[in-house]
C-alpha cells in the first residue's frame, strides 16, 4: 500500500492521520484500515473524542484512487471498492465516539463525504470543497446522505450537477465546517484548544451528544447497498474509463 494510516491516543484524544502521494487520495486498502480503526477506536474506554486528519498541508482529500479505479472490470469488485467508502462514513457516524475532522486544504469526492460525516470540522479558507463525481462519469451516491444531511438537499443536487468548488466561506455558511482560520498554524492553534477543552469533558455526555446527534438516520443502512450499486455498475462503463483516463493524464501532465 502506497498510502498509510497512523493512530495515537493523547489525553484522551485518538488522533487518526491519512496519507497517500496522490493528494490524500483513498484506495481501497486505505478506506478498510481508516473503518477498521475508527471503530476500534470508538471502542476503547481511552478516548473520548476522535480527531481524524489527512498528512501533509495542501490537499485533504482527493477522494477515489483513479488509479485503482481504472483497473476496477467486475461489478464485485467494484462494490467491494465503493463499499468501503460506505464503511468509512458509517463507523464514524456509529462509533459512539465524537470524530472531529481537520481539513487543511482542497478536498473532493469522498473527502466532501468525510468531512460531511464529521461531528465538529475545522478548516482554513482553502479548504475549498466539490462534488466531482459526475466529471468521472459518476455520481456523489454513497457519500450523499451524508452531505444531504448538512447541506440539504438542494445544495447537495447543485453540487453533484455542476461539480464546481464551494469556498471555504460557503462550506461554513451551510454547516459543513464549524471553525474556519485564515492559516494552518491558525487552525492548529484553535483545534489544540478545543480538543484540550474536549478532554476535560464527561465520557458519558460527549458519547450521549453523539447519540443524539445522529438520530434520524438509521435508513443510511438501508440506503447503501443501492448507493453502491448506482457507483459500482456506472464506473464499470467504457465512457468512465475513458474520463477517468483523461483526467488522470491532465493531472499527471501539471
């Protein structure tokens, strides 16, 4: 695996980091480790919060693995891949423990879905988001009820149509991101104060918070085996390889 996932537990806090070369981008094996260890995690009487981050300061997330994409050619194998993105949303919505998400940069596809999914997000004004799904020839499906859920649904169709990028400003006019800062230094200060703050606060409160929270959406369950079907059977298509194609060799040509 190009890419890795790292895990510490400080003062009550399990600090979670995802990286890979390609823009923090998610290959399947990276989206199984990141659910594995959130639940595992969640589990543990040591923590009482979550902070789920990606490596480096310039992308957050880039989303899908194009590259594992590209060699996707069954409809199971391709249900295996868009599962597991599937798994990530759902152990942190089920873990019994607050995830709060550190969003440094760009992120896109599944990474929208990631910091969608978070309990508390904080970002800098480059954290630009967007919906870029339907440039592969695909759609935000999986990810959906989940970015649904903060934006509505309006502004969640808007975004899977035009696939354009939403400002920093904008994520946080529409609930996606709580606490915006102008640099990374900036953010890290406020998320340093918060967690600290986090930590001196009753187990049994935060884990009841995040109860509450996520009442109203146990048909996620019942949503998901459809969701990916609708990704797993489009990607499997000639014109998404070609898109997929294009775009990976624009990139790779920058």
């Amino acid at each position: 695996m190009n890419g890795f996932v790292n895990h510490e537990i400080r003062n009550s806090i399990a600090e979670i980091t995802f990286g890979h070369p390609k823009s923090n981008s998610l290959p399947g094996e990276i989206l199984e480790k990141l659910a594995q260890t959130i639940l595992e995690l969640g589990a543990s009487p040591q923590t009482k919060a979550i902070l789920l981050k990606s490596a480096g300061d310039k992308a957050f997330c880039a989303g899908a693995s194009f590259d594992e994409l590209l060699t996707i050619k069954d409809l199971e194998t391709s249900k295996k891949f868009f599962g597991g993105f599937a798994k990530v949303l759902n152990a942190m919505r089920t873990c019994g423990k607050l995830v709060i998400v550190r969003v440094q940069g760009k992120t896109t596809g599944g990474g929208v879905g990631i910091a969608c999914a978070a309990d508390y997000c904080f970002a800098t004004n480059d954290a630009a988001m967007a919906l870029t799904e339907l440039n592969l020839g695909i759609g935000p499906f999986v990810i959906g009820p989940y970015v649904e859920r903060k934006i509505g649904k309006s502004a969640y169709t808007a975004m899977s149509i035009d696939a354009d990028f939403r400002t920093a400003k904008w994520c946080a006019k529409h609930d996606v991101y709580h606490s915006v800062s102008a640099t990374i230094d900036d953010m890290d200060a406020e998320l340093h104060y918060f967690l600290e703050k986090l930590s001196h606060r009753s187990a049994d409160a935060l884990a009841l918070i995040k109860k509450v929270s996520w009442e109203g959406t146990e048909h996620f369950d019942n949503l998901m085996p459809e969701r990916i079907h609708m990704s797993a059977s489009l990607i499997l298509e000639d014109s998404a390889k070609k898109s997929i194609g294009e775009i990976k060799a624009r990139l790779s040509a920058k």
